[in-house]
C-alpha cells in the first residue's frame, strides 16, 4: 500500500512537471505587447516602416507591438547596442538598417558584432543614388570624374552617412581626383545644397525620385546594389566600374539566441506579409522601397556575405594608411 503510494505521488509529480514546462515548450509567445526599436526618429522613411510592420505583425502575432526610437550612432548603432543586450525572449525586436550590423562594426568603434543577433528577413530597399544640377555636362558618374580628372579639378560632394563617404572616396581615389567631403543633416539638406550649387554631388535617398523626375535634379549613379525601380535607365556604381554600393537594405532583427518557438511563430508572422497586399504596397508605391526576398535564410546569407566583404575591405583599408 506504501509503495503504491509513493507511485501515485511520482506519477503525480511527473505531470506536474509536464503541466508547468509545457507553456514553454508549447510557445505561448507572446503574452504582453512587444517592443520594437528603430534606429530613427518618428517620421522618418525607416520609422515609418517599422510602424506599418508593427501593425501587420500584430494581427500575427496577437499583442500589441510598440515602437521605440532610438537614433543616433553609426547607421543606427545606439539601436543596435541596446538590442544586442535586451533579454532574448522575444520581447524585444528591432528594425534598422543592415549597414549597423554589416559595416559599422568594421568602419567603426561598435560594442557589438555581426554575430550578436538573430536576423528574421530583410523588409525593403532603401533606394538610394548619387545627383547632381541638371546642367551639369555629365550623364552618369564616370563621366564627372572623367571630366574633372581632364579639367584638373575637384568634385565637391555631400554625403549622408560614413558608408556613402567612403566609398565616393575610395572611387575618387582611384579616379585620381580631389573630392572634398559635406557632412549633411540629412537628403533635405543634400538636395538644397546641390540645387544651390553648393555641392558638385550628393548622395540621396528615395525624395530623389520626385527631383529627378521633375527636372530639378540629375541622377549619375544608382549608388544601391541594383538599379532604382523608378528609373532603371541609370547604370548603378558598380555597372559603371566600381566594386562598390551602399546597400542600405532594412532588416528585422532580434537579440542573439532567440527561442525556437519564438522564431517560429515570427518566421510565420513574416512569411504572412508576403501577401499582405496594403503592407506591400505601402512599402513600395508609399516608401518607394526595392522589392526583396521575405525571410531569415535569405537575411542570414545576405548578412553573412555583406559582413564578410566590409571586414576584408577594412583590413585592405587599415593595411593601406600603414
């Protein structure tokens, strides 16, 4: 009869056990509303989108999702840092651009690395290209620098951000012409300057598409992997000779080691905006962002790859100013 007991008390104990690690196991994330941090401030082209994905991933994942802005850094390293030590449950996600996961950690001092995070998909191109006056002598980029090497003059450009301002400096460098760099306060800025004649060149985003369209601007240079979808006539930096381009590419990130169930349950979250017909079309007809591939096999292997080729351009550089 003892013994019976002490049975019936382990059998007890066992689905006990069962009972309490089952939610765990089972995934009932998420219970409470999830916060997303981006790298911007509120109204800018990435915020924007990370409130559009905030509320097609809600009706997914069924809790609120709550945006935080955290600007500043390096394409958005404050951001990055903080994600990188929240707690890896799921509750805290992040959008940005790849360029603070893929390039600042090499081109700048990053508390964090490529390796500290979980990339669930890339959500959109930010498109991207270099311009100038329209009665500027030049129809692409290599002609402006071929130009100015011919005349022994310099190119004044404005840049954005440290990747776009390396790579014109590199180009220039191997052009054989002086290029003197413009800090901007963003592509307002840019656009007034090269208007103004202030600046030879300067790197804008997507407002680029309404300037050049109506005339008020030229673009030399698709300065993104790929051409623009609104005009695909101009040649991108490297159709036009160079290995270079600024992949500013937005991606879906959370903290290092998130559950299995967690990522489970946002791998089917991000699949389900593939055919969410108003979250599309807001990003490209509205954002006018490139198309790209849904998914965290395509992030991790563009991730990799992006990340890989930034580290052998630093140690090049690094090796260079010896």
């Amino acid at each position: 009869m003892k013994r019976s007991i002490t049975v019936k008390k382990i059998l007890l104990l066992t689905v006990l056990c069962v009972c309490v690690a089952f939610p765990a196991l089972a995934g009932n994330w998420p219970e409470r509303p999830v916060k997303m941090l981006t790298m911007v401030n509120p109204g800018a082209q990435i915020d924007l989108l990370t409130r559009s994905l905030a509320e097609a991933l809600k009706e997914g994942l069924g809790q609120p999702v709550l945006v935080t802005n955290m600007p500043g850094g390096s394409h958005g390293s404050v951001m990055a840092t903080e994600l990188a030590t929240a707690k890896a449950d799921g509750y805290t996600l992040g959008v940005a651009a790849t360029a603070a996961f893929t390039y600042s950690p090499y081109f700048a001092h990053t508390r964090y690395t490529v390796d500290d995070f979980t990339y669930l998909s890339l959500l959109g191109l930010n498109q991207s290209g270099i311009v100038c006056k329209p009665d500027r002598p030049w129809t692409t980029l290599k002609e402006a620098f071929a130009w100015a090497g011919k005349e022994g003059k310099g190119l004044t450009y404005m840049f954005q951000g440290s990747d776009d301002r390396d790579a014109m400096s590199r180009i220039a460098a191997r052009e054989g012409v002086k290029l003197s760099l413009m800090p901007s306060t963003g592509g307002p800025s840019v656009i007034s300057a090269v208007m103004g004649g202030h600046a030879d060149l300067g790197h804008v985003g997507a407002i680029l598409f309404d300037y050049v369209q109506g005339g008020k601007l030229k673009l030399l240079a698709a300065s993104t992997p790929v051409r623009l979808t609104p005009l695909p006539e101009v040649p991108t930096l490297r159709e036009q000779g160079w290995d270079e381009a600024v992949e500013m590419y937005i991606v879906l990130v959370g903290p290092k080691n998130l559950p299995a169930d967690v990522r489970e349950r946002l791998n089917a979250a991000v699949a389900a905006l593939k055919n969410n017909q108003g979250f599309q079309t807001f990003i490209h007809e509205k954002l006018r962002m490139g198309p790209v591939e849904f998914g965290p096999e395509h992030a991790v292997d563009y991730m990799k790859r992006t990340a890989a080729r930034n580290a052998a351009q630093a140690k090049e550089t690094a090796g260079a100013g010896k």
